[in-house]
C-alpha cells in the first residue's frame, strides 16, 4: 500500500510540470518585441526616447537615441528582464540632443 501511494505521488510529480507546459503559448519574436516596448514605454526616464525594438531567436535589438549613457543601459536593462529575451544587442547611439 505505502509503495503504491509513493508510486502514485511520484508520477503525479513527474506528469504535472509535463502537462502544464502544453497549456503554455510558445514565446515569439513578436510578443518580445511588444513586451519590450510596453516596458520601455512604462518607463519615466526611458520612454520618451526614440528607441526602436526588433528581436530574433529571442535576441533583441535596440537601436535609435537616447540622452546619455545612463539611459543606454537602462534600456538594456528593462530589455533584459523581458520573459523570453535570451539576450540583448544595444544598439543605441548616445546623442544629447
């Protein structure tokens, strides 16, 4: 009995994560890419800067202006903490006008 009810925990273990994951939408380019904008958007600092968003494979590319370098990097960072970024190609030119 006690083996039968281990066995019984250990495969609803093991089958769950399994399961979960098919109910999951696969993360695209698109969907990072409008991520991305919408959290560079949402930001004080950084959204009122021209920066244009593009990813493949999960990697994104951000090209365009920014101020200074603070906001370079800040880009980058917000860019970074995207779900589904693999990685981040920072493309921004710093220019203060």
């Amino acid at each position: 009995m006690r083996l039968l009810c281990s066995l019984a925990i250990l495969f609803a273990l093991v089958l769950t994560p399994l399961l979960a994951d098919k109910d999951k939408t696969p993360i695209t380019d698109d969907i990072i890419v409008d991520q991305v904008k919408v959290k560079l958007a949402d930001d004080s600092e950084v959204g009122g800067q021209p920066i244009l968003v593009d990813a493949h494979s999960g990697t994104v590319v951000l090209t365009g202006k920014v101020t200074n370098d603070r906001l370079k990097e800040k880009a980058e960072k917000i860019a970074k903490k995207v779900k589904g970024v693999v990685g981040v190609d920072n493309k921004l030119m710093v220019s203060p006008n």
